[in-house]
C-alpha cells in the first residue's frame, strides 16, 4: 500500500487527525529529506500531537522506521531499482511541506503504482496553493497553477507574458509560488510587464509571521522592501480588467532584431518566440547578416 501524506506547510496543527495515523502505520518512509521527516515525527511527539505508548519515546519511535529519500534529483534512479515488494509493506510518501505532486515529487509513484496495480491512496491536507487564493479575495473564477516561476530573467519575462494570454472565457486567476530571493525582481518583471494587473501577494502562509499584500506589482514591492523578505511566497493575478495590456507591449519579431545584443543571445530570444531551434534562429540571423 501507498499512501501520500501531506505535511503542514508552517504550522504544526494542521497536520491531519488521518496523517498521524498513517505515520503510526508506516513502515517505510519515503522523504524529499530524510532529516526534515524525522524532525517533523520529534516536533509531533514533542506537541503531544503524536501520541505514543507510555512505554515509547518518538527516538524508539522514529528508530522503528525506515526512512528513504525520494526527491526531483534520485526519483528516475529510485523507480527503475524499485522492487514492487516492498510496497507489500505500509509506504509512505511525505513531501517537505505541503501536498506531494503540487510543486513537489509524487506524481511519478503514482503512475507507477497504476501502472503495477499497487493500491494507494492521498491523503488531503495543507497546501500553500488554496489558503492563497481563499486569501486573495478575488472571487471563485477558473484559476491556473503555475508553480514557480523561471529562474532566468529572460525565461519569467517570457511567462509572465504568456500568463496574460491565455485566452479563457472571462475572468481569470493565475497563481504561482517565488522564492524569498526573487520575489522582488518578480514583481519588478510583473510590474514592466502588467503594470496595472492586481495582485495579491502573500508569505508564510499559516506561519507566526505570515503577511498579505494587495495592489499593483509597483505598490506591493514598495511595502514588501520595509519587511522582511524571508519564507516563501505565493502570488496571485488577477486577470480580470487587465487581460489585454500586454498585447500592447508585446514583442515582435522585428523588434528582436533590432536590439543591440550579440547574436546568440538573439537566437534564444528568437527561439523561445518561435518552435525553432536556437540553431537554426542562429543561422538565419548569419544570413540576414551575409545579405546586408
């Protein structure tokens, strides 16, 4: 059996009356880091979440398991050695905070346990991604997740952008997740690009020190510069009465080429406009070059 687990995404009574029996239950556990999962098992004890036998302490308790790590960067390897036997056993999947498979590995041991007819189940619990949008305040219209955003300038610039057309039936929400050192570029990308789009933009959610902004891109980076930045972030669009500005300052082909950049730096650009290859972008800008 497997069992996806979510965990709390900041505070520790959020963890579900069915997660801790599930973590009472588990034999193998498998974590995106295997020292945050013991911890988590030591901090539920220790809060008297977790109750145990009088005859047990959370360190026999946590000695009682086994603890595997299953993270973005091992799951291929960790799948192809996977012995479906081992799932003969009561396994568990817990992410570092929140629900596996949203922003988090999961998704992969699901489709195997399809694919193998191995019995599983997800647990509901603690996501960043629906205490955002409750707290946006912007009414229930169709929303899109993104998850983070590119980490490369040119790369977000880009999705930012594409966000703004995604051509739904009226009113729209998109949510994605930034990280604590990017969130003031964000907003300044957000702003140069959608200067007039609501947002509400909020960090550590269901923390002590959890905070909400609400505006444009420009007045919620001039607040945010007086707090502190730490934890992570959630922002929310409102694509609503804004939905057509970037049309406007969308960039064309022709304007590409008559930017003062070296020419690789134009076949990326070039590239991720079209479906060619930055190879081929190269050499077509080589020719435009031969013909002058």
């Amino acid at each position: 059996m497997l069992l996806l687990v979510p965990t709390p995404i900041g505070n520790l009574e959020d963890i579900t009356i069915r997660a801790l029996g599930a973590l009472k239950q588990a034999n193998i556990i498998l974590c995106e880091d295997t020292r945050v999962a013991k911890k988590l098992l030591e901090l539920l004890v220790s809060r008297s979440l977790l109750a145990l036998p009088a005859d047990m302490d959370s360190q026999v308790f946590i000695e009682s398991k086994q603890f595997l790590s299953f993270h973005s960067h091992n799951q291929d390897d960790f799948i192809a050695s996977l012995d479906k036997k081992i799932f003969n056993s009561c396994v568990l999947y817990l992410s570092d905070a929140g629900t596996p498979c949203i922003s988090d590995p999961g998704a992969k041991l699901i489709s195997y346990a399809i694919m193998n007819n191995i019995d599983f189940d997800i647990l509901p619990g603690a996501c960043a991604l629906n205490v955002a949008f409750c707290g946006s305040g912007i009414e229930s219209t169709p929303f899109v997740f993104l998850g983070f955003l590119p980490h490369k300038k040119l790369e977000r610039q880009n999705k930012i952008a594409q966000i703004a057309k995604l051509r739904m039936e009226g009113a729209y929400s998109v949510i994605c997740y930034e990280s604590p050192h990017r969130i003031l570029d964000t907003l300044e990308d957000i702003d140069s690009i959608l200067p007039s789009t609501y947002l509400s933009v909020q960090k550590e959610l269901t923390k002590l020190h959890q905070q909400r902004f609400y505006g444009k891109a420009r007045e919620i980076k001039e607040k945010i510069k007086t707090c502190s930045i730490r934890g992570e972030w959630v922002i929310v669009f409102d694509f609503t009465d804004s939905i057509c500005e970037v049309e406007e300052k969308a960039l064309h082909y022709e304007d590409v080429y008559m930017l003062d950049i070296p020419p690789k730096i134009k076949a990326k650009i070039l590239s991720k406009m079209s479906s060619r290859s930055t190879k081929q972008c190269y050499e077509e800008l080589l020719d435009k070059e031969r013909m002058k």
